[in-house]
C-alpha cells in the first residue's frame, strides 16, 4: 500500500506485509489509522503516522475485495467471496479496538429483477435463491417473501392497480402472486425453456412473457389463458415491454434484433437493427414515440417508433449494457452495466448526466420510481441499492442472506442499520457489543432522505 502527499504527489510511505494482492484500503474517520482487504484472505490496520502494523484480522476464507469504517471508526466491516460464487461470500463486521469478529453474515441471492410498485410505496426483487421480496421503499423493511419457484427468478413486474405481482423463472413459468398477502394466484406453463422477461399491458388484461425457447407469449390474466405466441426471432428472447397504449409490445433477443409486434393478432410490424451484439432489454418512453435498447455492445440505443430509424446511439460504458428504463417524464435514462455502473444520460441530446458507483458485481436491472425522485438497481454483488436522482447520493442499500426467507439487512451511508428482529438477534456481537445496536440499529425503521 502506498501512502501519497496530493499537494505535490509525494511518496510519503510504502506498507507491505500483505502476502499477494491488495484490493481494498480505508481511512479510518479520524485518518489515524489504515485499513487494507488482501486476496491473502486478511485484513491489516495500520498506523498511518509512521507506518506500524496496529493489528491483523483473520477469519474469511477467500479474497477480502472490500473495507470499511464505520461512521464513529470504532467497527470495521469486510467483504469477502466473488461472483463465481467460490469463497466465503460474507460480510463482518469487527471491533476496531481489540479486533474482535463482532458478526458475520452470508450472503445467497443474486438480484436479477427490480420494480417498484405502481405508487412508488414497495420495490419488489427477484433473485438467484428462487424467491421474489417485496420492501418497503420508505425505510428498507422486508414485508414478504414470495416462495414457490423451483429455480432463478429472472424478472418481476407489479399489474399497474398494484394489487398483483408476476414473475419470471428459470423453472420455465410464470407466477401471479397477490401482493396483500402473498398468496399464489396462478402458474402460467406453456414455454420450453428458461423464462427470461415479463410485462404487464397498460390495463392489466393481459401479459407477455419472453424466454430462451425464442417465442414471446401473450396470456389473459383473469383466467390463464394463452392468447397468442409470437416467433420470428431466431434466438432467445431477453426482453418484453408494452407500449403505453397496449397497441405494441417490443421485443429485444440475442440475434442482436428488436422486434415490434402488434399485440391484437400478432402481426410483426418492424424490427430494429443496428446493435452489433445481443440486445439485453427493450423500454418505450412515456409517450411511446421512442424505444431504448441495451445491448452487449456497450451502447444503448434510441430508435423511433413510427418508422424505425435510429435517432441516437449511448457510449460510455465499459462492458455489456444489461437493462434500460426512462424517467416517468421521458427527459432522462437509466442503464445498468457489467461495468458495476448506472448512468443517467438525457434524452434529448444524449448528454451523460450522472454515473452511479457503488455495486461490486454487474447490474442486472434499474427501475425509476413512479415520481422519478429515486431509482432502484439491483446487482450480482447480492444487493439492491436506492439512488437520490436528483444528486446521485445513495439512499441505502440491502442485502437479504441465506438460512431464513426474511433475513434481510438495510444499511445507510450514515452507518445506520435495520432488519428484521428474528435476523438482527441471530447474528454474532450484538450481545457482547451493545453499543453497536445502540448508536446505529433502527429497529423502527430508516427514513431514507
């Protein structure tokens, strides 16, 4: 680790000790002290006035990729494990002054899908664990796990009353779950393979799915029924969307095409092409005169709907753009990537506005918020994290773990931590460490600003 003078670029000092690559350090909030996450499986706190090893905390059994202080710098927490899935996969948190493993928790679910709910009030997510969540926006509190899927849920999105939630799987069906109590409504079957998206029409009648057996499905809510099933593409079909009348439905597929298609007897109307690689996910603007596409050639894409010419190609990220989606008022755009990024870019001019940093793992979705004041991601680094539009500030972010359907963990920037009472009792320290719950535990809840 090198110690570096801004003023003048100064080398002040070299700390080693770390016997193979370092991928994380912190200052502590007072900048006394160093904290350094090690692929040795280590972390090691360090003086900073004059370079001395303070202490060495042992305990992950794979890479430590990130370090933190909390806000007052009296606990430590460390991330270990990768997106491969080997490793400890855990957080823990830790006693600064003794080096005391303080709790640990594990991590299981990779966040594929995120939506909020028509009024803005709960997100729901779908995850790797085969179970869908659904969270109070206004304080990060779990309210129900939805259980029945036998595989990956691949995309959620709520009936525009609110009232219903449908997902996605990789058990090759779609769910309809009341959202009041979480009781299953229906299974729809009918796909040969992996379902990979699912959209609701503008009057909840009717909902399409999209899988990796090449078709789009149109089924009537109310009963189950198959309406239609649309094939023309050649290859697996990532995503589906409605356009704001419920006259069209898009489709975006690994043959690198989209397709629009009309939903009242299935007539393909056009298809856009130009993406020089699969296209991840498809989203009309507000108005429905424009069509975003991510793809796995970096860019996003604005086409126009009328006659399909291309209007603006988005440049900026670094790998594969996973999933689009416009501001309420149609002004900006949202893209995930597996460059660990969102970007906000403006419409109009196709001006970058903003990036968000903060996932450790590449995004698999992002959602606006019904008022467009907060968008949602959800990411391979096993969390969902909420962003202030306005400013880019993260509002908080939340991780649920492994043992228990509704353990679940949601922590502020400030330090601030909440979950559920079952959750926070079972971990380690808070019996030996009581200051911990008392300065930062919210058991009421999180107000997040």
């Amino acid at each position: 680790i090198k110690l570096w003078r801004v003023a003048d670029g100064a080398l002040l000092r070299t700390l080693t000790g770390h016997i193979s690559s370092v991928y994380s350090v912190a200052f502590s909030p007072d900048a006394l002290s160093l904290a350094s996450g090690s692929d040795d499986e280590t972390i090691k706190l360090w003086r900073v006035a004059d370079g001395a090893l303070l202490r060495i905390f042992t305990g992950h059994t794979s890479s430590v990729s990130s370090v933190a202080f909390s806000p007052d710098g009296t606990s430590l927490a460390s991330g270990s494990g990768s997106l491969s899935g080997e490793g400890d996969n855990s957080i823990k948190l830790w006693r600064v002054a003794d080096g005391a493993l303080l709790r640990t928790l594990i991590g299981t679910g990779w966040v594929h899908s995120v939506a909020f709910s028509p009024d803005g009030a709960s997100l729901a997510s779908g995850s790797l664990d085969n179970s869908i969540k659904l969270w109070r926006v206004a304080d990060g509190s779990l309210l129900r796990t939805f259980t029945g899927h036998a595989d990956d849920v691949n995309s959620v999105a709520f009936s525009p009353d609110g009232t219903i939630l449908a997902s996605a799987s990789e058990d090759k069906t779609i769910k309809l779950w009341r959202v009041a109590d979480g009781a299953l409504l229906r299974t729809f079957t009918g796909h040969t393979s992996v379902v990979r998206s699912v959209a609701f029409s503008p009057d909840g009648a009717s909902l399409a799915s999209g899988s990796y057996d090449g078709s789009i499905k149109l089924w009537r809510v109310a009963d189950g029924a198959l309406l239609q099933t649309l094939t023309g593409h050649s290859w697996v079909v990532t995503s589906v969307a409605f356009s704001p009348d419920g006259s069209s439905l898009a489709s975006g597929s690994l043959d690198n095409s989209i397709k629009l298609w009309r939903v009242a007897d299935g007539t393909l109307l056009r298809t856009f092409t130009g993406h020089k690689n699969n296209v991840t996910s498809v989203a009309f603007s507000p108005d429905g005169a424009s069509l975003a596409s991510g793809s796995e050639d970096n860019s996003i894409k604005l086409w126009q709907v009328a006659d399909g010419a291309l209007l603006r190609t988005f440049t900026g990220h670094a790998d594969d753009v996973n999933s689009v989606a416009f501001s309420p008022d149609g002004a900006s755009l949202a893209s995930g990537s597996d460059d660990e990024t969102i970007k906000l870019w403006r419409v109009a001019g196709g001006t970058l506005l903003r990036t968000l940093t903060g996932h450790t793992g590449l995004m698999r979705s992002v959602a606006f918020s019904p008022d467009g004041a907060s968008l949602a991601s959800g990411s391979g680094d096993y969390s969902i994290k909420l962003w202030r539009v306005a400013d880019g500030k993260l509002l908080a972010a939340i991780w649920y773990f492994s043992e228990k359907p509704t353990g679940y963990l949601t922590i502020t920037p400030e330090g601030y931590f909440m979950g559920n009472p079952e959750r926070v009792n079972y971990v380690q320290g808070l019996e030996t460490y009581p200051e911990l719950r008392e300065y930062y535990y919210r058991s009421e809840g999180i107000p997040l600003r």
